[in-house]
C-alpha cells in the first residue's frame, strides 16, 4: 500500500484511509485500508459530470436542452463512425448496381438492428463503468478474453486499411497526391488526441462527422423519384436479379456495414471514459437513436445518390471510391461530384480516429494499462501509442498501388458481419448478468430483438458461404 | 498485479491535487468510477455452464470456417 505521494505520481494524491479529507465521502466497498489515488483523468471526468449536475438540478426547456447536449456523443459518433470508407462505398456500389427498390427498407432495417445492439452497451456501460474488453476478461478469463481480443484487433486493423484507402481515394478526386493524403489525415489524427480530454475530442470528431450528411445535398442534385422513393421504404421490393453470389456479397457488406463488433467495444469504452451513469441511460439511448437516425439518412442519401448509374445502365464493377465521384459528375456536376468525394474522404477520417481508438481503449483494459482520452500523452503512452501505431500501419499499407478498393471493403464489410455472432453472444451474456447489472439486466422484449439480430447475422453469414461454396445450392433457397 | 496498475505510474509530479480538485472528484463521481478503485475491485470471473461453453465454441468454430471460406472466395478471385 502506498503511504505517501511518490515521484511517479503524476498529479496524483495518494490518501491513505486514514487521512482521507472527505473520508465520509470515500467508497464502504473500499477494502479496509486501502488507497484512492486521485488522478488527472479522475480530475477532468469530474468536471464534465460537475456540469452534468449543475444542469440536472435546473428546470425548464434550456438547461434540458442542455444536459442533452452534455450527454450526447458516443452513440452519435459509433453510429456516424460506422458509416465508414467502406460502408459508404457499399452503399454507392449498391445503388449503381441495383437501385434503390430491395435496398432502401433493408439498410433502414440494419440500422434498426444497430440500435437494438448498441443500446445493450449503453447500458453495460453506465452500469459498470467499464469498458467491453475489460469486462469479458474478467467475466470470462483471459482464454475467451483473447479470442474476443483477436477478433477485434483484426477487424479493426483490416477496416482501418480500407479507412486509409477511402480518405486517399477521396482526396484523390481533388489532386492529392495519396502519399500527402495519407499523411495528412494521420496529422489530423494526431492532432485530435492532442487535445489529452475526452469532451474537447468527442466535440471535434462530432462536428467533423456530421459532414457525413454532405452526401444528402449530393441525393438531392439527383433529383430523386420520391414517389418512388417512399414506395420503396414503406412496400419493399424483391431483391433485383434474384439472390446470387454478387446480392448475397452487397447484402452481406452492407449489413457488416451498420453492425460490427468495433461498435460494440467503442461506444462502452466512450461512456465510461465520458463517465455516463445509470442515471445517464435515457439520454444514452436517445443518443444512440438520433446517432443511427443521422446515419440512415447518410446511408440512404449515398445509395439515392448513385442510383442515376443504375437507372443508366452503368456498370460499378470497376468503380473505386472517387471513380464513383467522377462517374455522378454528368448527374450532379462538378460541386455535387466533390461534394461526394468529400464525404467519402470524411467518412474514412472520422472512422480511422473511432476505430483506432477502439482499439486502444480495448488494449489498455486488457493490458491493465491506463486508458482514457482525458489522459496525458506522459500517463496514456501506450493507449496513445497503440492508436497512433495502428493507423500508421493501416495507412502504410495503403500506399501500396493497385489494390482493388471495391473489393477489399465489401470483404471487410463481411468479416465484420462473421465476427459480430461471437461478439454479440459476449454482450448478450454481459448485459443478462445480474452480478453486474444488478436491475439493469436486459427485459424479455430486448433479449427476444437482440436474438432475432443473432438469428439474421448467423443466416446471413450461412447463405454468404453457400453462395461461395456451392453457388448453385442457392437455387435451393429461391437464388439463381 | 492490481499494483502494477496505478493511472498515476511511471510518470513525474508535476502539481499537487488541490483540495478543490479532491472534493470535486469524490462528490462528482461514482466511488466506482475513480481510476484507483476499479482497479482495486474487478468484477469476479464467472462459471460458464456446459449450454454456454457449447455455445462460445460452436460460434468460434462458425467464425473460423467462415474465415476459411472468405479466404477461398478471395483465392478464387485471384486465381
């Protein structure tokens, strides 16, 4: 036990029990004679929750609204952050390729699925305060704990490269050369984290990812059928061509791309290190809404946005992420046509900093290592490190000339969608939990949805492989 | 091993903790939200049943063939 402050306490008070200054204040569930060690990230989360306070004890229509706006972030910036480089290459390639009928009430429905999920963590977070590594590996052992590690360590590394890949064929529609386009948008990393506190962070990747609606302009220079438009969300249409392997592909990838294990581990780190509690939990929930809302709204706009391809009889086989930007220019002209890009360029900027911090939040959990944005680059070393790492690496690999962009993240889309099964029966088992959340165990009605989310995946995962392993056997299952 | 894990290791005072900045922390915050505490308390490890233990290796044993048959779908493409 340490009894008194030393050297290698960075602004940290270590109080012994005994001379606590507010020991009335101090935890019962302490071990007798233990220590609290007051530190900067325990400083900065208590002035956000101060403010939190401040505004919960006024009444009236503004310090509500104001609350709101203290409380929002995690569920706005998981959901936005998901609609990534890749995703929204899978929604333009979906558009060209099959217009809107099948598709516009199926992505409406994934984002209702990412809903279902993301509420779980929500309050897997705010109950515990702890993040989703951390608590599988000590519900679970480390044995499960790893497996579950590796698969997020993979994912996000192979979704990080096709970030890189969006942001270089973003830029790319403007001049710029993919070196500098890399690079600079690792600068941009960089320089968020530099701000060493979770709310300042949170602020800036908030108002950057709301540039995700760039692509509604974008649907609208179209000049979509709405007629046809509301038709299609409200009757549904049988999927375009049949169920081969190329639909199962898109279905896979655009379902991989509103529901992915990163998700899951990031939007509970961000809560606990924003220090929502169970009191927070409403707001946390209409958060997470108003985040899959904006995101369905993107996502649509994107597919609305490259449908004019697909009523033209384009072929989108050979479009990467910019081509799409070139290829609309007749449709929606220069400004529309940058706009594009420059929403793709955004979405895979805003998805390399949530998913890169995932999985530092991640490593620190398990590795015992501090992990928090509200920390110091001196205190967070590895937690910074890890994240800068990854994306270096990530961003590295891009570099490399010829990769077939479409490709790549319609595959990365479907191991996301493979991996969410086993992810999801470890927050499953979490939030049904009772020795950790207490009343806040799930009711009847979520587990029944985050079953049927299960169910969907698994079948989904199937088909995909009967269509790679024996494609005719989807004739079986009504394909071609 | 809980020791190891101090929010405040391997780095140098630079200021003190003010008795504001104390009050502040223990009134603003969950007793289980400061860094120290937590890592004094992890939730205990649980017994997985037989149906749970089926369940995680039938899921891992799902996920590592449908690897496999992405790396196939791309070894084909390839080819």
């Amino acid at each position: 036990m340490k009894e008194t402050k030393t050297a290698s306490e960075p602004r940290g008070l270590t109080i012994p029990r005994s001379n606590a200054l507010n020991e009335d204040a101090l935890n019962d569930q302490r071990k007798p004679g233990s220590d609290v060690v007051i530190t900067h990230e325990d400083i900065d989360r208590a002035h956000d929750r101060e403010r939190v306070s401040e505004m919960r004890a006024q009444h009236g229509f503004r310090p509500r609204l104001r609350l709101f706006w203290l409380l929002i972030g995690p569920g706005i910036l998981v959901m936005l952050g998901e609609n990534d480089g890749p995703s929204m290459v899978s929604y333009a390639a979906t558009g060209a390729r099959f217009g809107i009928g099948f598709f516009v009430p199926f992505i409406a429905l994934t984002f209702l699925m990412a809903c279902v999920v993301q509420e779980m963590t929500v309050r897997l977070g705010a109950a515990t305060h702890r993040g989703h590594a951390e608590l599988i590996f000590d519900r679970f052992g480390p044995f499960w704990g790893w497996f579950s590690m590796i698969d997020l360590m993979v994912g996000n590394f192979l979704t990080l490269v096709t970030e890189f890949i969006a942001i270089r064929a973003g830029l790319g529609f403007f001049g710029v050369r993919p070196a500098v386009a890399v690079l600079g948008a690792l600068l941009v990393l960089s320089v968020a984290l530099m701000t060493h506190r979770y709310w300042t962070w949170e602020r800036i990747i908030l108002g950057a990812a709301m540039f995700n609606l760039m692509f509604v302009p974008v649907a609208l220079m179209t000049h979509p059928h709405w007629g046809t438009v509301g038709r299609a969300l409200v009757t549904g249409r049988p999927l375009p061509g049949g169920l081969t392997q190329e639909t199962v592909l898109v279905l896979l990838a655009d379902i991989g791309a509103t529901v992915t294990p990163w998700m899951l581990f990031f939007q509970q780190s961000a809560i606990a290190d924003k220090g929502l509690t169970t009191r927070d939990i409403r707001f946390g929930r209409v958060d997470t809404v108003l985040g899959a809302a904006l995101a369905t709204v993107a996502a649509l706009a994107t597919m609305l946005a490259t449908a004019p391809l697909f009523m033209h009889h384009m072929s989108a086989a050979n479009f990467e992420a910019a081509e799409f930007a070139q290829a609309l220019q007749p449709f929606v002209g220069h400004w529309g046509a940058a706009l594009f890009a420059l929403g793709i360029f955004e979405a895979g900027m805003v998805a390399a900093i949530t998913i890169s911090t995932s999985s530092a939040y991640a490593f620190g959990e398990v590795a015992r290592r501090p992990h928090s944005l509200n920390l110091p680059f001196k205190q967070g070393r590895a937690f910074y490190l890890v994240l800068l790492v990854e994306a270096a690496a990530a961003a590295g690999l891009v570099l490399i000339p010829g990769i077939p962009l479409v490709y790549i993240v319609l595959l990365v889309n479907v191991i996301a969608v493979l991996a969410m099964p086993p992810a999801l029966l470890f927050l499953y088992m979490l939030v049904n939990d009772r020795e950790i959340m207490g009343a806040l165990v799930s009711p009847l009605w979520a587990n029944v949805l985050a079953l049927g989310v299960v169910i969907v995946l698994i079948g989904a995962g199937l088909l995909f492989g009967v269509s790679v392993i024996a494609p005719n056997a989807l004739a079986l299952v009504g394909g071609k | 091993m809980v020791k190891e894990f101090n929010a405040a290791a391997g780095a140098e005072v630079s200021a003190e903790v003010s008795r504001e900045e104390f009050t502040s922390v223990m009134t603003a915050l969950e007793p289980d939200q400061i860094v120290s505490t937590k890592e004094h308390h992890h939730c205990p490890r649980r017994r997985l049943t037989r149906t749970e233990m089926l369940l995680f290796w039938a899921l891992r044993i799902y996920l590592v063939f449908m690897v496999g048959v992405v790396v196939y779908q791309i070894w084909t493409s390839v080819r």
